[in-house]
C-alpha cells in the first residue's frame, strides 16, 4: 500500500471497505483528483466532510479516518458533472494534507482490525485479517448469526434494499467484512456511519451494528403501521366511492335523480362545507349524521327536504367568524356625539360599558335596556353602538310576538318548521359577535302557545347563553359573544327579566336641545328627501322654536320631523309651481306651511282661577300638564271624582278631602259648610286613564282653593304625594315633569323636598328656565299657590301654625317654610 493518494471529500456518504458504490462529482478539486487518480494507479483516498455544506474542505473538515478505493469507472456527464464508480479498499488515517496542488493530496497511514498503525503501507495489501470460521468463538458466531438473522428483517422492511442483500451477507464468514457489508447498508445519519468506521475491533462493531439496526426497526415497524393504516383507508374509501356510484347509477335507472347529477354535486357540496367550517364537536357530529341520512334518500323526497333544509341552516351559521371589535374609546365617543346630541348621561355609561368590553374582550356583564318615550333615539343608538364598536348591526322588533317559537325555534317535527329568530338574525349576520337589538321588549304578548318573555330569559343571561339551544337545530350555539341591548317605553315588564338587564332611562328632550337636533340633523334630512337643493329652503331659528311650541307636544323628536317634512313639501310644491324662488319659513309665515296652531304655548290658564290647579303627570312617551279642577254643589259634604280615574288616585282624593276637613279651622273654612256641600273634582281629557299618587298637593290645593274661594296663581306647577298629616312624599319621573312644566311655560314649579337631591341629575337649562322650590308640607304649598293668604291664621309664624291643631290632629312639629 502507499503512503499518498488524491483525496476526494464525500457529502453525506461514508464508503466502507470492499463495497462498491456510484458517486456523483462537481466539484473541480475532485474532478481533478479523479483524474490524476485515472492517470495513475485508480487509487483514489475517500473521506467524509464533517460539514456537508463546505464547498472547498481544509484538513480541519474532514473526519480522521476514510478508505482507500479504486476507481474502477469514470464518465462525464454533459452538464459538467462526474459520474464515478468506486470500490472501497482499505480504512486509512488521514495524515498531513497538501491543499496546494490543482487538487487535495494527503499522506496516509492503514488502520488495521486490532487498531495498530502500520507505517509499511506497502507490504499491507488487506487491513483486515483473515480469520477462519474454525478460529472464531461460539460467542462471536452467535453475534454474527443474529446480525444476519437482524438485517434479514431489516431487508424485509426496507424496500429500498434488493431481496437478494440479505442473502449475500449471509455467505460472508469473515466477521470484519460482514459488519462493514451490513453497516454500508443501513439507512443512517453520516456521524454513526463513521463510528462504525473509525471502530476497528470487528466485535465492536457488530455489536454497534446490531444496536443501529434495532433502532431502525422501530422506526421502520411504526412506518410499515402508518402505511398499512393509509392503505386500508384508501381501500375502505375506494369502496365506499363504488357502492356510491353503483347506488347512484341504481337511483338514475329509477328515475329518482337527474341526468346532471345535481344531487351528487350537492352531496359533494355539503361535505366539503362540513370538512372546512370550524364547526363545534356536537354540531359537526350532528352535521355528518344528517348528511349521511341524505345520501340514503330519494331526492326528491319530502324527509330529504326536511334534513336539506336543516343542514343549510346548520351550516349557515357563522361557525368561528368573528368581526373584528373597535378597542378605541375615544373614536366611539365622537361616533356617538355625531349621531346624537345631548343624552352625556347615556353616552358615558354606554362609552364606560365599552371601556370595560375592550379591556376584558368578554362580553359578561349585565344586558343594556334603554328605557325611555318614544322618538327619543333609542334605537338609533343601539345602531350607533354597533358603529362604535365595529360590529354587525341586527334589529329585531318583539312588539306583538306572543309565540315562544318565534325565540327559540320549531321542533322539526312539524311541517314547515323553522329555527328562531335569535339563530335566523345570526345567520344573517354572517358573525358570530354582532350586536342584537331587542326592540319594544316590553311589547311582548303572550298565550296559550307560550311565553316568550320566559324564553328570552336563556338569551339574555351571560351565564347561560353560552349554551343556548334553540328547538329546530337541537344543538347548543353559543351567544356570549354576542352584545345584547334591548329597548323599551316602559318597565311594565317581569321581574326576572327586568333583573337579567341593566336600566338605562332615556328622558324627553328640552325645548332647546330640540332646536338643536333639529338644526343638525332634522332639517338635512327632510331638504335631502324631499330633493331640495342649497338655497331654496331655509328654516330660521325663531321659526324652528315656534313650530315646536305650537304645533308639537312630545318627548322625543318624531312629530317634529314629521312637521318639519310637512314644511318641506309646501315649500317644494311653491318652489315647482313658480310661486316663490326659495323658501324661508320664519313665525310670521309658520300657519301658512304649517297649518292652524296645534297647542297653545304658554300658561295653562290664561288667568288665576278657583279651584284649577296645574299638577304634573308622568306618562310612557314623558311628561304631560295635568289640570285638577274643583267645585262645590249641594251636598252633604261627599266628594265625587270624574276624569277616568285609577284606584290609587281616587285615594289619594280622598286622602286629600279628610286632610282639608280635619284643618279646615286653620284655613278658615267653617265645618258646618261640609253638612251643605259636596265637592266634585275632575281631571280633564276623560277618556285618557290617570292613577297615581303624585296628585295628592294638587288635589289639596285646588279643594282648599274652592271652598275659600282663593285663586290658585296660574304660573304655578305642583307634583307631590300628600298624608293625612299633611306631609308632601316623593314622587318619581322627576325630570320628565318639569321638561312638561317647561315646555307649558311654567315659571314656578312645587316639589317635594325629598326630590330636591335628584336636581342634581336635572339638565341646567331646565333649572335656569324654572324657579323649582321643594316643600315638606301641605301649609308651605298653600302659602306658595294660592292668591291671597288665609285669613284663619298668619302664614308667616311656624310656632303659632304647630300650636294650633284641629282637634283630633297631632301636633305639626316637621313644619318648615320655605
């Protein structure tokens, strides 16, 4: 052997001794170093790169130890390339490297089988020593028949290896050979390959090779598993696609399915959609099974209609998509200031409500309800919050729905059934986070089909809506993403309901933030509807003030629009009949447009009168004036009552007559005028319903005010529940009653003194448009409303008013004058 060779590095490849292998070379070192290999002896040095990707190798590169071989063929190729076969000789120590030349040259030592080095290369023809079968032990037998017997499996499971590997290795005696011979054939990383290189103790080696194999077997087992796996999958699906096609053929000979073969296409259609959405467990387990029913069946039979039409719900749904949720708080506070003027107090508890939302991405929490008259934006404003937040905006009106099934669905039993509006709306929304508006909820009927107020109760719960199941679908879809708000006129609703949503009251608007939404919106709207361009149609201020005086009386904006659309199409007609250029609608010229004035602007009497006295009413679409008047016939000191009174007002009627009875000393009204006459209150607008106690000082008053034949001053509003002591109680509706007092051109309005902490929440305007003055008792009232003081005692001294009771009648020690 020789002591130097051309070297030609290998990327991932180790060549062993005595095994002939096919190389493809490019690169011109090794090119060169098989040429001058041919030109010589064909003896050529080859050794492994540690780092395959190294294009030009030093001697740091290459691992130590490599084979001596023999090229025993070279072609090359037109792209450049080398195609060479060699044949691996002996192991040999890579010694110094030359890497001046046209190609690598390197000095080598031969390892032999014990591990010595021989520096008389010349004299070793063969590194591995000859060994007779008689020599080798029983231990190193039984290792060499259970290598063979291992690679025999091995070859079973591999198929890249040809069946006649295993039998060859089989023939071989030589212990050294036979590693090298099974080693070269195993399918392993470049490092392991050359352990089982550098290793020169044949036993070693065999050993090594043994533990390489069975770890390969593993992997190979578990690969033969997943392809027998595959294998009956494709088998069991190539099955099922020919007893498809067979049934199909079966049905087109019957007549049962088009030529087309549009049922196949649907069938196909289905699957694929059930295969991509991002259904849930249940509801894709649900979706397969119908499907696999609709395979079965005629198509046009009415049982495939039925399951054709619950899966194109089914699968309808927004299964996973989401619209992406606005986060900025500040944008959603300008979307609802353009959309709506006034309402802060509504506002910031929406804006404050979203705050939270976008902090938490959860959406659990109570249910808006926004309460309130109509025509005062609620509505809208749910639409604005959609806006706000970058959602899907649904409206459902529940006014009139009196069936639980329009909530949650038919049972599919029926003919004709349908899913419920809640799965309908989502559905059509095409988003799984929308936000639902519940119109008129307080608009609800009910019978003997069901109570869909009970119904809702499921959806509008944050702790269950996450599993609502609606009849039809028979499966749980989940609603907490969902952001429910709802509308009212009224609470007029039941309790478990009422509990399920949290109250936001909507009050009436004042007459100046009227005017406003008026010029911002209104008066656009009605010019753009109408067509009328710039110029032509200009309504003033002072006159935009008048027609809400005289020809609206409302808490929202409705009537409003309505008068201001009825303005816009007597100008139009003018301006097309060529009576007028441009339109300009002011006081002076409203009738003309607008017609005969509609209510009277102004004091609720034109003058003081007896026994008229100006209450103040709540009712659902805001505050109303509320005249009481009073007057004394022949009697025997009864009271009678007209006006459509409820219960609790004729109660408080009379409540009002014992109080004035028991005092009537005080406010010099003799007793005896009882035995001669009765009182008959009446509250005009007979055909309208009127209860509630809030009536009680007025009804005091306008009783007092009549048989003392005072006057009751005609600027003065009062609202407040009276006791038989004489003490003035709370009330509720607080603001919308005094935008009523307002709007009636009041100036003085009485209220009670334990109303006086909610003025807080009462808009400025109003307290600037209005003297309010609260009172703890019926005495203070009388002082303030009447005309001219009664003569019975002096208005002015407290102690004198408590020192004098009528007989039967506590002393008043909680008597304060305002």
């Amino acid at each position: 052997m020789k002591t130097s060779y051309p070297v030609l590095p290998l990327r991932d490849i180790v060549v062993f001794p005595h095994m002939i292998v096919p190389l493809f070379v490019g690169r011109d070192k090794s090119v060169a170093a098989l040429e001058a290999a041919m030109a010589d002896d064909k003896e050529i040095l080859l050794i492994a790169q540690l780092d395959p990707s190294e294009d030009d190798p030093g001697r740091d590169d290459l691992y130590d130890i490599g084979v001596t071989a023999e090229v025993m063929q070279m072609l090359k190729l037109p792209d450049g390339t080398v195609r060479v076969l060699v044949s691996g000789k002996v192991r040999a120590k890579l010694g110094e490297l030359d890497e001046s030349g046209a190609f690598l040259t390197a000095s080598v030592l031969a390892v032999e089988d014990d591990g010595s080095l021989d520096a008389a290369a010349a004299e070793v023809q063969d590194a591995v020593a000859a060994v007779t079968p008689e020599e080798l032990s029983p231990e190193f037998k039984a290792l060499m028949r259970s290598v063979v017997d291992q690679f025999e499996n091995y070859a079973k499971l591999n198929r890249k290896l040809p069946a006649e590997t295993a039998v060859q290795l089989g023939e071989l005696e030589d212990p050294s050979r036979l590693a090298d011979a099974v080693a070269g054939n195993l399918s392993l990383k470049v490092s392991d390959k050359q352990s089982l290189l550098v290793e020169t103790d044949p036993h070693k080696r065999l050993e090594m090779v043994f533990a390489f194999m069975e770890g390969e077997l593993g992997v190979l087992q578990v690969e033969k598993k997943i392809r027998s796996r595959v294998k009956r999958q494709m088998e069991k699906t190539q099955r099922e696609y020919y007893l498809n096609e067979q049934l199909k053929a079966i049905q087109r000979e019957l007549g049962n399915e088009g030529e087309d073969g549009e049922g196949s296409d649907e069938i196909a259609e289905l699957t694929q959609k059930i295969a991509t959405l991002k259904l849930s467990k249940e509801a894709r387990t649900k979706a397969t099974a119908e499907l696999k029913k609709l395979k079965t069946m005629a198509p046009m039979s009415a049982e495939a209609t039925v399951v054709r039409n619950y899966l194109d719900v089914l699968l309808g749904l927004p299964w996973g998509k989401k619209s992406k949720v606005k986060k900025d708080i500040a944008a959603a506070q300008g979307i609802l200031d353009e959309d709506h003027y006034a309402l802060e107090k509504v506002k910031d508890r929406i804006v404050e409500y979203l705050a939270v939302q976008a902090r938490t991405n959860k959406l659990k929490g109570p249910i808006l309800c926004l309460v309130g008259p109509p025509g005062v934006g609620k509505t809208s404003l749910g639409k604005s919050i959609a806006k706000a937040t970058g959602r899907e905006f649904i409206r459902q009106s529940l006014g009139g729905v009196r069936d639980e099934a329009e909530i949650r669905g038919h049972r599919r039993t029926y003919i004709g059934s349908l899913p419920g509006k809640v799965v309908t709306n989502l559905k059509k929304a095409g988003t799984s986070n929308p936000l639902f508006l519940l119109d008129e909820i307080d608009k609800l009927g009910q019978d003997f089909r069901g109570d869909p107020a009970s119904a809702l109760l499921e959806v509008l719960d944050p702790e269950q809506n996450g599993k609502f199941n609606d009849h039809y679908l028979e499966i749980d879809i989940d609603l907490s993403d969902v952001m429910f708000v709802t509308t009212a006129n009224s609470l007029n609703l039941p309790q478990p309901l009422l509990d399920r949503m949290e109250i936001i009251r909507l009050e009436g608007y004042t007459e100046d933030e009227k005017v406003e939404i008026a010029t911002r919106h209104l008066v656009a709207k009605q010019i753009e509807a109408h067509g009328l361009k710039d110029g032509e149609f200009t309504l003033t201020t002072e006159g935009l003030r008048a027609l809400i005086q005289k020809y609206t009386r409302e808490a929202g904006v409705r009537t409003l629009e309505r008068e201001i659309a009825k303005l816009a199409r007597k100008a139009l007609r003018r301006i097309l009949e060529g009576k007028a250029t441009s339109v300009t609608v002011t006081p002076e010229n409203l009738h003309e447009f607008a017609g005969v004035q509609k209510y009277r602007h102004g004091l609720g009497e034109e003058e003081h009168q007896i026994g008229a006295v100006t209450g103040l009413a709540w009712t659902e679409v805001g505050g109303e004036l509320l005249t009481i008047e009073s007057v004394t016939v022949p009697g025997k000191g009864a009271i009678k009552l007209t006006g459509k009174l409820g219960d609790v007002m004729k109660e408080s009627a009379e409540t009002a007559m014992s109080f004035v009875k028991a005092r009537a000393p005080s406010y010099g009204i003799k007793p005896s005028l009882f035995l001669r006459k009765d009182i008959h209150v009446h509250l005009p607008e007979g055909a309208v319903p009127k209860d509630g106690p809030s009536a009680g000082i007025g009804l005091v008053t306008s009783i007092v005010s009549t048989l003392t034949g005072v006057a009751v001053r005609r600027e003065v509003a009062m609202t407040g529940e009276v006791t038989l002591r004489g003490r003035v109680l709370p009330i509720g509706g607080l603001k919308e009653k005094l935008l009523a007092a307002l709007r009636g051109g009041i100036t003085t309005v009485l209220i009670p003194h334990e109303n006086e902490k909610d003025l807080v929440e009462i808009p400025q305007n109003i307290r600037d448009g209005l003297e309010i003055i609260p009172v703890k008792h019926v005495d203070e009232v009388l002082r303030l409303a009447l005309t001219d003081e009664l003569h019975a005692i002096d208005w002015t001294d407290a102690d004198e008013l408590a020192a004098m009771p009528p007989p039967g009648v506590p002393p008043i020690s909680d008597a304060v004058h305002h």
